[in-house]
C-alpha cells in the first residue's frame, strides 16, 4: 500500500504537542472584533487544543504520520 500524504492545509494550520494532542488557532478571530467583548478578545489570544472528536479526524484523515 503507497504512503499517504499530509495535507498542506493541515501542515499550516495544525501542530502536535508532545503528549500527542493537536494544536490550533483560536476560531472567530478574523473580523467583526467590534461587536465582541474585550473577556472574548483576551480569552481567544493565542491557541487552543482541538476537541477529542476533531482531533481524531485530523490526525487520521489529514495527518496520518502525525
């Protein structure tokens, strides 16, 4: 059976820490920033750490060798 490939757009958007878990950027942080309160601004600095049920179709599906 051929190597499956990482997709490029996950290579971009998602990293691994170290026990496994897949890191990500905050969502809701591209416009619109107006309207939201300044605890939503602060609280979304930075990354996040996926759901289990996401991370497991993102390591599956488009991290494979993750």
């Amino acid at each position: 059976m051929p190597k499956l490939k990482t997709k490029s757009g996950a290579k971009k958007r998602f990293s691994l820490t170290a026990t496994g878990k897949v890191r990500a950027n905050q969502a809701n942080k591209r416009h619109g920033m107006i309207k939201r309160t300044q605890k939503q601004i602060r609280n979304q600095r930075g990354t996040t750490i996926l759901a289990e049920a996401d991370m497991k179709v993102v390591k599956k599906i488009f991290m494979p060798y993750a």
